[in-house]
C-alpha cells in the first residue's frame, strides 16, 4: 500500500478479513510470512512511532460499542489519545475534541455523555473521530458501512476520500462493494482464509475473474425495473 491508497478487504463471513486487520494492527502475530511497514518490520509501537509521538496505525473496529470505555464521555474518549502523546495542554485538547467531533458529524450536545447513551452510528463516529485525533498514516476501519444511515454512509464516503487526499492510507474491510468502490483504488478478496484475486476495483468488478466474485456481486441489492 501506498500513502493516499485504498484497499478493500472483501469476501464472506468467516472468511478471514478480521483477522488479516487483526495481523495488520499487530494485535495478532503472524504464522507464516512478516508484515512490513516502510520496508521495517511491523510491530504495534515501532521506535520511530515514539519518536515522532504519532501512532501510524489507528482503527476503527466493528463492533464500535464494545471498542469505546464505558466509564468516560465523548469529551474523554476523544481527548485521550492526545492525554497519553502527551499533546498540548487541557484546553487545547479540549478544542481539538470540538473540531473533530465536528469533522465525523458527532453532536457535540452528545459529548457530555457515555457510550451507553449512543447508537451504534454515533459510537462509529466518535470511533472514527478518535482514531484520527493523531492523524495516523494508515487508518484500519472493520465494516465501517454496517451501522449507519445511507446519510451518514455517504458523508463518510465523502470524509474517506478527504483523507486519502491528505495522503492518508486506508484499509478496509467491508461487505458493501458498492460503498466501497467509491473510495477504494484495490480490492482483495478472500475464501476461506486464502486470497483467490487481488487488482485494481474497478477491472475486478467489471469483469469478475472468479466465481465467488461473482456470488458476491450478484448478491448485492439494487434498485431495478419501476
């Protein structure tokens, strides 16, 4: 992957696209072949990432509720990160908070409140919303599609393609291939733990090179007729 590049992890469930983000996060090690993160060896806190006080990867898992502390507001779960850099003083992380709270379309009225008082949209959000608070390089996202509106979907199309613009690299994965093809420049799909094509997303899906592409795009919804 290159700054400002997309991938799209596809296939079905169980298929082994949470476990290669978990590989990429470093929240699980690999059994075979490395992980190589400008051509170093990936660890989850490399030293040049102390040394710039920023984090290169940051996700936002599936399950955004149980990913979120409980015990701490909105105001708190976006100033942490900065807390624990040590970024700026209290009330420039404050307003940092307010601006990205605004960036991922979170209300800011929400933010004296605790994860329990969220929908799953709105805890997506802050997820997201955190994962950016140190801008990191590579931006790892589970099914960032599956809890919110077509609304908000696109409005994170539309922040997706700004931070590829800033050079930001994502890697997604995600069932909705529609969604998907909006941001993302490749696609890799995967059966039953194996890769069975990879390439560019829009020669892929044009002109499927295997069958299980095909299910899955047949699969997908659509508006026809009247």
């Amino acid at each position: 992957m290159a700054p400002g590049e997309a991938w799209c992890i596809a296939g079905e469930s169980g298929s082994g696209k949470s476990t290669l983000l978990s590989l990429v996060l470093g929240l699980e090690d690999p059994s075979q072949g490395r992980i190589l993160l400008k051509g170093e060896p990936w660890s989850p806190l490399p030293e040049r990432a102390r040394r710039s006080r920023r984090p290169l990867v940051q996700a936002v898992f599936q399950d955004a509720l149980a990913s979120l502390p409980p015990h701490l507001s909105g105001w708190e779960i976006l100033q942490e990160p900065l807390e624990v850099w040590r970024r700026g003083d209290a009330v420039a992380r404050r307003e940092a908070a307010a601006r990205m709270a605004a960036r991922v379309s979170f209300p800011e009225r929400a933010l004296d409140q605790r994860p329990a008082a969220w929908s799953g949209g709105l805890a997506q959000r802050l997820c997201l919303g955190r994962a950016l608070m140190l801008a990191p390089e590579l931006l790892v996202l589970d099914e960032p599609f599956s809890a919110l509106d077509p609304t908000l979907g696109g409005y994170l199309l539309s922040l997706l393609l700004a931070l590829k613009a800033e050079g930001t690299a994502l890697l997604l994965a995600c069932h909705d291939l529609a969604a998907a093809g909006r941001c993302c420049d490749h696609l890799l799909l995967l059966k039953e733990g194996a890769p069975v094509c990879q390439g560019p997303f829009e020669p892929l899906v044009s002109n499927p090179p295997h069958p299980h592409l095909q299910a899955l795009l047949d699969a997908a919804p659509r508006l026809e007729g009247r």
